[in-house]
C-alpha cells in the first residue's frame, strides 16, 4: 500500500509539473545568444577556421632547409658482380655519403614571410565569413520579430473588427444598415486571416534558416524573438566611414591580399641569387688500399630571363591587388553612407509615425466608432478609419525592421556594436 501510495503520488506530481511547464509562456531568445551559438556550431565557420589553421602550418614547411640525402654506393672492378675487384683493386670500395642543399640566405625567411600573410589572408577571409553568418542570423532574426508584431496588430485589430460586424450585422437585420457594408467588413476579416497564414508561412521558412545556420536539428523548437524596438543612431556618417579602413573584414582581407602580393614580390627578387649544395662521401676501400674522402660543392645559377619573369609578374599582381583594395574601400564606403541615410530616413518615419499617423488615425477610428454606436454615422467610415490604423501600423513595423536592418548592416560594414 505504501509503495502504491508513493508512486501515485509521484505520478501527480509528474502530471502537475509537465502540465505547468506546458502552460509557461515561452521566453525569447535574446539575439547576442543565437550569434554566440552561431559562432560556436556553423559548419561554414568551422570550416573556415580549420583553412586557417591549416594555413598556419605552411611558414614551417616552407623556412625548413630541403630534405639531406644519404648515399650508398659501390663500385665493382673487372665485373658487374657486387664487390668484384675490391680485394686486388683499389679503385673498388663502398661509399656512404650525406648532401644537403643550402638556399642563399634570406630566401626561406621570405618565403616564409609570404606564407604567412597567406595565413593572415585565410583568418581575415574567415573574419568575412563570420561576419557574413552573423548578419544573418541578425536579419533572419528581426524579420522573425517583424512577423511576430504584424501578426500581434493583425490579431489585435480582427479582434476589434469582429463586434463590428456583429453590430453590423444586427442593424441590418433591423432594416438600418447596408448589406455592401457588412460584406465588406467580412472581406476585410477574410483577408485578414490570408495575412496570418502567409505570415505563419513565412515564419516557417524563416525558423528553417535560422535553425540551420544555427546547426540546430529541424525537429528543435521554435525560436521565439525579443520584441522589435528602434534603436538610436550615437555615430556620425564620418565616424561610420572611419572605422572601415580598419574594422571591416572584407577590407582587412584585401589589405592582408596586399601584404601577401609584397612579401611575394621580395621573394621574386631574391630568387635571382644562387643556391648551392654541399656534399660529403667516404669511400672504403679493400686490402691495404687507401681509402678516399670526397668533398663537394655546387651552385645552381638562376636563369636571368626566369627570374626577370617571375618579379615582373609579382609586380603585376601587387598593382592589382592594391586596386582591388582602393575599390573594395570605396564599395564599403559606399555602402556605409547608403545605409546611414537608410537608417536616419526611417527614423524620421518612426517618428512621425508614432506621433502623428498612429494616433490621429486612432483618434479618427474611435471618433467614428462612437458615433456608430450612437446611430450618428455609417457603418463604411468605421471601417475605413479601422484599416487605416492597420495600414499605418503594419507601415511603423515596416519602418521599424528597415530601421534596425539597416543598423545590422552597419555594424557588418564598421565591425561596431551599434544594436
């Protein structure tokens, strides 16, 4: 009996907790948390790194002197046989020897060099990349919250439009209404209703990006955003642009393009000076015979033409990569000016929104529902002012997620935190 007890209450409990946790509203996700996942768990980034890392590795590679060679060697006299002649002979024997090929000095070391503002290009280059991921999870996000609010507002004014076709449709049944009026009020709930579901559906799609940059598994639950709130502009057009010369990722990779063409170059010109190799062998001998050691040394002259070639075609490519440079600066200047006047525009239409249209159109709405109600006015200008406050809210959400699109752009565009 105890143990039935036990285990039924065990069992209320459960259902008590499942049943409260099933009623707990859902929380938002604060949007500095997606981007700290996002950074932690997308494949694009990962796989970004892990090229950077690689790349690393190469200076090592490349500044290690060549590999020795270590020589066996045995000469026969009088006969192809192994060791024929070498107990009468004393030109056989047995030889062990070691070369090693010794590059002039400094041709490592720049070479080297090159390689490592490869690998300054590869981090920059996975710069872009993360800064490309978390763009969108921070667009994929406010357009999330963007639905959220225009599905709250269509919600919210349905709820107020349907004792209005209510009343409307009481009046008419009393011969004091128009029938048009009430179809249209019912048109209008039609449509509202087509706005939710193409809303939902593009939630749908959204939560389907979101969770893949997130490498979140499909089957995970929704994401609910914070809500939509305008944030304010602290930076001028000048400072904006100031910081892309030295916090914008794709510029840093350009001008780390730059560094890399140069070090290359260097390099070039230094091919033209002579390599050389050193050898050594000892050469055993049979009998009494004296044994030999010899010592070599070589050098390996570059062909002028070759070299010439290769500095000319270094050269070539450090112009074209200080042009590219300059032209990537003036695209990302660019952009920057065009979204401040995106983002100082809206803010204007924020405003005027929020302290004229919205209110005025409500003021007019309820203006027009009062004298409805009071048999002073037709049912159409209730209607009318009604969907002129949705139009102008769904507007100021527009407004808001330009605003703070906007805003996410900047902040890719300048490396600052502006949201």
């Amino acid at each position: 009996m105890k143990v039935a007890l036990y285990w039924t209450v065990a069992l209320v409990l459960t259902t008590g907790v499942l049943a409260s946790a099933e009623d707990m509203p859902m929380k938002p996700t604060p949007l500095a948390q997606l981007i700290a996942e996002a950074e932690a768990n997308n494949a694009q980034i990962s796989a970004a790194d892990h090229s950077w890392k690689a790349a690393t590795h190469v200076a090592q590679q490349i500044t290690t002197l060549p590999d020795p060679q270590f020589t066996v060697q045995q000469f026969s006299v009088g006969s192809p046989k192994p060791f024929a002649g070498f107990s009468n002979s004393d030109f056989a024997y047995i030889g062990f020897g070691a070369s090693q090929d010794l590059p002039y000095p400094g041709k490592l070391k720049l070479k080297g060099e090159v390689a490592n503002r490869e690998a300054d290009t590869q981090q920059a280059q996975a710069d872009v990349v993360r800064a490309s991921v978390t763009e969108q999870v921070k667009l994929v996000y406010l357009q999330l919250a963007y639905h959220e609010a225009t599905l709250a507002i269509l919600q919210q004014n349905d709820a107020v439009l349907q004792p209005l076709i209510q009343s409307g449709l009481s009046q008419y049944s009393l011969g004091q209404g128009s029938q048009a009026d009430v179809l249209k009020a019912q048109l209008e709930h039609t449509k509202i209703l087509r706005e939710v579901t193409m809303h939902h559906q593009e939630m749908g799609q959204l939560q389907a990006d979101l969770k893949q940059l997130l490498h979140r598994s499909q089957d995970s639950a929704d994401i609910l955003p914070e809500q939509l709130l305008a944030t304010p502009l602290r930076y001028t057009a000048e400072e904006l642009q100031a910081l892309v010369q030295g916090h914008n990722p794709a510029v840093q990779m350009d001008t780390n393009a730059v560094e890399k063409q140069d070090a290359q170059l260097k390099s070039a010109q230094r091919d033209g000076k002579p390599d050389f190799n050193i050898g050594y062998m000892f050469e055993q001998t049979g009998g009494g015979y004296r044994d030999y050691y010899v010592l070599t040394l070589n050098m390996r002259l570059p062909r002028h033409k070759r070299v010439e070639g290769e500095i000319a075609e270094a050269t070539e490519d450090l112009n074209q990569s200080k042009q590219e440079l300059d032209s990537q600066v003036q695209q990302q200047l660019a952009d920057v000016q065009k979204q401040f006047i995106a983002v100082t525009s809206t803010e204007e239409l924020l405003k005027e929104y929020q302290d004229g249209l919205i209110p005025q159109a409500e003021a007019a709405f309820h203006f027009e529902e009062a004298a409805y109600q009071s048999n002073k006015e037709q049912f159409a200008p209730v209607l009318s002012s009604l969907l002129d406050v949705l139009s102008f809210e769904h507007d100021y959400q527009q407004a808001l997620l330009d605003h703070e699109t906007a805003l996410a752009h900047l902040e890719t565009l300048t490396g600052a935190t502006l949201r």
